[in-house]
C-alpha cells in the first residue's frame, strides 16, 4: 500500500499525530505544575500495579521492554538503512523513520534530563 498526497490513510496519520501532542501536552504540564498532580494520581496506580506483578513474568517482560529499548531500535534503522542503501528501495520511509528516531532521542534528553 502507498501513501499518497491526501490520502485518506495520510490525512489520517496527520490527525493521529495532532491528537497525540494535543494529549502529551497538558499531561507534561500536569505532571509539573500543582504540586505534581499527575504524579500523585499516578504513584497509587504504580503501586497498585506493582503488587499484580508475578516474578516468573519479570524476564520476559525485561525481554519484552529490551525490544523497544533505544540501542535495539537503533540497530533495526541501521539495519534498515543499509538495507534501503543496497536495494533502492524505501528510502524515503527509512528517511522518515530515522529522522522519527532522532527527533525522539532529543525529545527525550530535552524532557528526561534537562527539564527533570
């Protein structure tokens, strides 16, 4: 399947993308401001959470959590990267997803480590 310039499936990936920073944006503000309120109301939802947990299941989910890890993701796009530069093929989809990728990392640092 091809995505093409107003398509439904590209219009559709645009309001998913709205929608989602339109949803990050007042939890990232609610985690901060009012004492943490997202925080407090998060915090009895870990622990409860915590208490559900079965320690056959910490493997596999340490295995499962491993999958989307930052250094497994990267070794897939240089994967993918190689694989577009041989073939041809994909270049603009592997483009995307490698810029995704960094604008992610930066994402990340910018709100983990250097807001926090």
């Amino acid at each position: 399947m091809t995505v093409r310039d107003g398509s439904l499936v590209g219009r559709r990936a645009g309001w998913v993308a709205a929608g989602a920073a339109a949803l990050f944006v007042p939890l990232a503000v609610l985690a901060r401001v009012d004492e943490g309120l997202l925080l407090r109301i998060d915090r009895p939802v870990n622990r409860a959470m915590l208490d559900l947990r079965e320690p056959w299941l910490d493997p596999v989910m340490k295995a499962v959590s491993y999958l989307g890890s930052r250094w497994t993701v990267a070794g897939v796009l240089v994967a993918l990267s190689l694989w577009s530069l041989v073939t041809g093929r994909a270049r603009v989809t592997v483009l995307a997803m490698l810029l995704t990728y960094a604008l992610t990392l930066g994402l990340q640092v910018l709100l983990k480590e250097v807001l926090v």
